[in-house]
C-alpha cells in the first residue's frame, strides 16, 4: 500500500524540512516490513486567489488531482477525530488488510479545504485541539506514520 501525503505549501529548507524527511524515510524503511510500498510527499502550490473560497476550491482540486484511484483519504483537520498512535496504526493495518491500493493523508492551508473535497474523505483526523501550522502538521503526520509502522512491526520505537 502507497502512502502519499499531500500537503498545501512549501516547507522551506531548514529544521522542519530536515526533521520531515527524517520521518518520511524511517516510514518508508521500516513500512516495508508492515506491507507499505512508498511514503511520498507532495507539496502542493498555494493559491493566490483573492478570495478566500476561491483559494480553497483552486487547492483543493489541486489536491483530488494527486490523489491515487482507489484510495483511502483521511483529512487533518483540528475539528477531526483524536486518535491514538496505536489505533492509527490499526487503521493502517485495516486498510492493508482491505488490500487498498493507498492511503492518501491531505494537510490543508490555513483556509481550509472546500467542502467537497473534506465530504469526501473516508476520516478526518486531529492532533489534538490545539491549532497548529501545517508545517508541523506535516511532521507530527509522518512521525506517526513512523511510529505506526514501528507499532505494525513490534518495534521498540513505540512504549506506550
């Protein structure tokens, strides 16, 4: 199973960027062994519309655009779901089992996705109900992907 995640914006090089990619590949080394075939990231451009419906409508199909056919698509978004790193891993492992060609994870820009694409989503997830920038987003998303995998493997990574 392919992970993509699909992220509105840019991260710029620096300690963000490198603590990303840090993740995304342990998740993509050690998700081998718990059946992912690729942890990929596309970064998507950010709108410059004038209007704050318009930049989410333009992002959004920007975002369906890069999704794979057939996947899972959960959206993270601070007014979803509060799960565990056990149970997101329980769900990584359903839908492997559901043989699901991918899971595709989407991180917004501040505004938000338009509302067909979140009607669409199979979950919305949160890290909890603080707010936070999608850049850090994006790295607390792939460090539990990494810890899922750690979790779906029996590695110790994972003491809860």
């Amino acid at each position: 199973m392919r992970v993509v995640v699909a992220a509105v914006g840019r991260l710029k090089q620096g300690p963000e960027r490198e603590l990303a990619e840090r993740y995304r590949k342990r998740a993509a080394q050690a998700g081998r062994s718990a059946g992912l075939s690729a942890v990929d990231v596309i970064e998507i451009k950010e709108s410059r519309a004038a209007d704050t419906a318009r930049r989410m409508v333009e992002e959004s199909i920007a975002i369906a655009n890069v999704i794979p056919e057939h996947a899972v698509t959960v959206i993270l978004d601070g007014r979803g779901e509060s799960i565990s790193s056990a149970a997101f891993a329980g769900r990584l492992q359903e839908w492997r089992q559901q043989n699901k060609p991918a899971v595709a994870f989407i991180i917004g820009a501040a505004d938000g996705l338009a509302p067909g694409l979140r009607e669409k989503a199979s979950l919305a997830i949160a890290f909890g109900t603080a707010t936070w920038p999608h850049q850090l987003v994006r790295v607390m998303l792939l460090e539990q992907l990494y810890r899922a995998v750690t979790i779906l493997s029996g590695h110790p990574y994972h003491r809860a």
